[in-house]
C-alpha cells in the first residue's frame, strides 16, 4: 500500500500529471476510432519470373535434355561440338538442324570450283554421247541393213602394251 504510486501524498503532482496524460492518450485514441478508416496504400510488387536477357546461348548434350527444359519463348540450343542446333518453341515443339561452317574463298578457290564443274559437266556429256551414239547405231543397224552395212562409228585400238613391274615382296621367317 505504501508502494502504489497513486496513494503517495507526498507526490500528488506527478499523479496528476500522470493522469492528465493518460486522458490525453485516451482521448486521442478515441478520436482514432471516430474517424472513418483510411484507405491502404496500394502496394505494388514486381516479380521477375522469367530472365529478361534472351542472349544467351544454351548448351546441351542430347535431345532428351532439350525435352526437359522450360522455355518463355523460341529458345536455340546448341551441341558442345556446334554441329547441331534444337529450337524450341513455347508448345514444346523441337526442330534439330545440321551446322556446317562456312568457309571463305578466295578468288583461286572459286577458280577451281568453277574449273572442277566445268569438267564435271563435260565428262557428263562425254559419257551421254557415248551412250546415244552406241545406241543409235544399234537401231540404224537393226532396222536399215540394206543401205548401211558397216558401222558407223569406228573403235581406236591403242597399239601401246600394258608394262607390269613386279613389285619385290619380302618375307619374314
């Protein structure tokens, strides 16, 4: 009893003070409640789901591994060895291609490409005359024998034997 503040004549003051101070509180706090409630603060969060840098390049090792990734969008992956590309789309649908390097030629090099066709092409129509050229004999001689008798095409027999070296071959014992 002699411990409680409120029964301390001796500090009636500091009571009243105290007192005056707690009626403030609560007076305020009423005001609070009497007040119609504010309205939040609308809070906006931006969630990054998906990485916004689509530069990347992507590796994998085998089709099944491509199967199993997640994509936002068309999305390239590439063979370690670089010699086959998979692109997936947002239905999961893959399409595999083939990589080949491009090599840049120089005007020699297209010399040659263009001579090694060019011979190409010939050896071709060597091969085309050659064939119609056996084959119409062979029909003029089977339906005209009264005006054409001999051939017309006559073969080359090259007079120049065939030499043969015998290669010496040793033998282990």
């Amino acid at each position: 009893m002699y411990n409680n503040p409120y029964m301390n004549p001796y500090n009636t003051q500091a009571n009243i003070d105290r007192l005056n101070e707690q009626i403030n509180n609560l007076e305020k706090m009423k005001a609070q409640l009497q007040q119609p409630p504010q309205q939040p603060t609308n809070l906006t969060q931006n969630f990054q789901l998906a990485p916004t840098s689509r530069d990347v390049i992507r590796y994998a090792s085998s089709l099944e591994e491509v199967q199993r990734d997640m994509v936002i969008g068309d999305t390239p992956y590439f063979s370690k060895d670089m010699s086959i590309v998979w692109i997936k789309n947002l239905k999961g649908e893959i399409k595999t291609y083939e990589l080949t390097e491009i090599v840049p030629k120089d005007d020699k090099d297209l010399q040659i490409e263009l001579l090694q066709t060019q011979i190409n092409e010939l050896r071709k129509e060597i091969k085309d005359n050659e064939w119609n050229t056996t084959n119409a004999n062979a029909k003029q001689n089977a339906t005209n024998t009264t005006e054409y008798d001999e051939p017309i095409r006559e073969t080359i027999e090259s007079t120049k034997p065939t030499s043969f070296s015998k290669v010496p071959t040793s033998k282990k014992r």
